[in-house]
C-alpha cells in the first residue's frame, strides 16, 4: 500500500463522508482526554489515512460503527481490565484511569491496590525494613498485606 503525500483534511473528509468522519473524530475526542498529544496527532493521521483509503478505494463503505459492549467475549474482557492495571513494585493498580490518584507514593493503602502471592517476598522485605527501622504503622500495613495473602492462598 502507498501513502499519498498529503491526506484528506477532517473538513475534506466531512464534505466526501460525513458519516465517516464523525465517528473518528468522536473518538479522537474522547482519545484526547487520556493519550499524551503525540498519540493523538498519531491517532489522528491514523484515522485520516484510513478515512482517505475507504473514500478512494472503497465508496460503498460509508460509516463506521464501535461494537456495544456486550460484544466483548469473556477473554476480551480481561484483556480489557488487565490493560487498565498498571503494575507497581508490590502489586497492582487497579484504579480506573479517569480517576485521578491522591496517594501518589503510599498505594498500599488506596482501595484499588491489589497485590499476589507473585510479590509475597517484596512484601516481607517492606516489613522486615519497616521493622528494623522502627516504623510500626508501616510494618502493621505490609503484615496486613502479607496476612490477606496467607489467607487467600489457604
């Protein structure tokens, strides 16, 4: 496939495809609020590319659609929640990305730490360190975390 030199603009795609366009410019729109710029000007070149493909190549197509929801399988769904987990030194965090974080260096006390058996030896070296530095609450925390785990694994 060669790429023309220059692509369509949003409004030169909104006069051949109007359908077409907004769609994609919808989804640059929500994009926008999560991807860092160079994403969304990536996304966006992207998305003209494509849109100056099916309008040259293939006029019969003249809209596009997202799938609902329902129509991610059980896997796909997965997939989804994991890709949305960002993996911290002793666990997982598990906070929807539109939220925004208040605890910043103390994740093991948020709601939406989740930790494994995978990073038990992590979690028992925080305590051990807590402990031989005298800092209670913290040694009190990571033993609560060691003590879940214990727990889900019996």
């Amino acid at each position: 496939m060669s790429f023309p030199i220059a692509f369509l603009t949003w409004g030169e795609i909104d006069a051949a495809a109007p359908r077409l366009a907004a769609p994609m410019r919808a989804y640059l729109t929500q994009i926008a609020t999560t991807l860092r710029p160079e994403s969304v000007r990536g996304t966006d070149l992207g998305l003209r590319c494509l849109a100056q493909f099916l309008i040259e190549k293939h006029p019969a197509i003249t809209t596009v659609t997202a799938l609902p929801a329902s129509a991610a399988g059980p896997e796909m769904t997965r997939l989804h929640r994991e890709m949305h987990q960002r993996m911290l030194g002793n666990g997982f965090c598990t906070r929807p990305p539109d939220l925004d974080c208040t605890f910043e260096s103390v994740c093991e006390t948020c709601t939406f730490f989740q930790t494994t058996i995978a990073f038990r030896p992590t979690l028992q070296a925080q305590h051990d360190h807590a402990a031989t530095h005298d800092q209670t609450a913290r040694q009190q925390l990571f033993a609560g975390l060691l003590d879940d785990l214990d727990e889900s694994a019996s």
